[in-house]
C-alpha cells in the first residue's frame, strides 16, 4: 500500500480513466481512422503511467523536507520506505517506460515520437529537483505535462493516421482532445496555486520560492481566485461554441462542472486556513475527473 501512495495510484487511475476514454468514448464510437491497436493502445497507457509514476517518485523524494512539515501523516520516504529504494523505483519506472516508448513509436512507424517520452521524463525530473520551487514555472510545466498525458493520446492515435481523404474529420476530433487537454492544464494550474498557497510553511523551509512566499499569501490568493475564472470561462466558451444545441451536454457541464468551479472560486475568495486550500484543491481533482468523464456524453450527443 505504501508503493501504491508513493506512486500516487489515485491520480494514475484518472491519467488512465482519460485515455481509455478518448480511444472508446470518442474515437470509436464515430469510426475515426486511428493508428493504435487495443494491444499498442494499451502500451501506450502502460508507458504514460510508469513516466508519471517515476516523477510521482522523484518529485517525492525532493519533497521530503517540505511533506514533513505540510503532510507529516502521509510522509512515506525515509518513513515506510528507504530513500534507496525510492530511487531505484524511480529508475526502474522511468527505463520501463522509456524502452516502451520507443518500441511503441517504432511499431507505427513514427521513430522520432519516442523524444515526446524522453522529454515528459526529463521535465518531469528537472521539475521535481528544480523548478518546483520556481514562482509560476513549475506550474507552468506540471501543468503542460498533464495536459500531455491526455494529448498524447491524438498523437499517437489521430496525426498518423491523417491523409487527404480525412484531413477535415481527423483534426476535428485531435481538436477536441486537445481542447480536453487545455481545460485540464487550466484546471491543474489553478489547483497548483491553491496547493503552493496551502503549502507555504513546509516550502519555505524547504527553501522555494514559489508564488505566496515571494509575493505572499493574501496577494497569491488574489491571483488564484482571478485565474481561477479562466478554466470557467473556457468551458463556458466550449459550450456556447460546439454544444449549444446538445441539451444534455449542456445540463452535465453547467452541473457538474461549472458549478464546482464557481463554488471553488467562491471558496477561494475567503480561504484563510490550510484546511480550506485542501478543500478547494479537492474540488479541483473532482472537476477534472467529471470533465473527463464527460467525454461518455459524445455517443449520445453526436449521433
């Protein structure tokens, strides 16, 4: 149970909840031309989680100082596991899912793919042991990398696949994933502010120098609750654009997905204490699992 913590098995699940769901949700359903068989789709799944189960990994292990102090009852390395294997783990995860990687692109014939997870590892990495404790860079690029586990999947699956014949309906469905991909990285980044907010004393010591320690916590509460209305904005945007006739797909985004993020944002205007950031951060993961959820609608919607 302590490997599957550090692993963080819960935000694995939700990486693959959105990838099964855009290959059987939304390509399959509609006969899209996709290049991925089930077994190479399932490789590609297989490989995403162990790259994002080393950086869960190796972000930990350069978090030690900070978790002792902001979730000292949750702190596992140097706890319930040693340092040494945490590496090793680290290292085992990160050559599995490289070495797949490149079998995978090598198999649909798209070698140079194989840098897209050469550069998630490196990121990754240089995340954890760097540019977390960088103001909004770090972020930033947690952030993109989220973003990227569900973009991957038109990478792979849709632009080979793309010619003449279907030009027009292979980038319609590779911009719908990509329009997935912009709501979760607007998602995480609101999430991520809030968690910095909610994180400061452990950082500090740690020695970062993320958004509340350099511009403080009351004036980074202010910018997480203005950048909180973009993901709400965007939404709103992607209804009135593409969904305004659907009623369905209307009732589930203003319920299960607008109105949390107003709630959040509303919460956040008034968060004072570590308890309410947990909270809002909580909100945050549960609207990003009901966006993704929501790609089960598109059978319903489109057809």
């Amino acid at each position: 149970m302590h490997l599957l913590n550090l692993i963080r098995w819960k935000n694995l699940i939700i990486i693959i909840l959105a990838q099964v769901l855009i290959k059987y949700a939304l390509f399959e359903p509609f006969d899209v031309l996709t290049t991925l068989d089930n077994f190479e789709f399932s490789l590609l799944v297989f490989t995403t989680v162990c790259i994002a189960a080393a950086g869960n990994i190796i972000n930990d292990i350069y978090d030690v100082e900070a978790d002792a102090i902001n979730k000292p009852n949750s702190l596992i390395i140097g706890k319930q596991l040693s340092e040494k294997l945490a590496y090793n783990l680290f290292f085992t995860f990160n050559i599995i899912g490289v070495v797949l990687g490149f079998y995978l692109s090598y198999s649909i014939g798209r070698s140079s793919f194989f840098a897209i997870f050469v550069m998630i590892s490196l990121s990754l990495y240089v995340y954890a042991s760097y540019l977390k404790g960088i103001a909004l860079v770090g972020n930033i690029l947690v952030s993109a990398l989220v973003a990227m586990s569900i973009l991957i999947v038109g990478i792979f699956d849709i632009l080979p696949s793309i010619f003449p014949q279907n030009k027009e309906t292979q980038i319609t469905f590779f911009e719908i994933v990509l329009d997935y991909a912009v709501f979760a990285f607007l998602v995480n980044f609101v999430r991520e502010l809030v968690k910095d907010i909610q994180d400061i004393d452990g950082d500090h010591k740690a020695g970062y120098k993320t958004l509340p320690i350099v511009l403080g916590r009351e004036r980074s509460n202010k910018i997480a609750f203005i950048v909180s209305m973009f993901p709400i904005a965007a939404v709103i945007y992607f209804i009135v654009t593409y969904l305004y006739m659907q009623q369905i797909a209307i009732a589930y985004f203003l319920v299960f997905v607008i109105a949390p993020m107003i709630y959040a944002t509303i919460k956040l205007f008034s968060a004072e204490h570590k308890v309410h950031y947990k909270h809002i951060s909580a909100i945050y993961k549960i609207v990003m699992t009901l966006g993704l959820l929501s790609l089960l609608l598109y059978p319903m919607i489109l057809k």
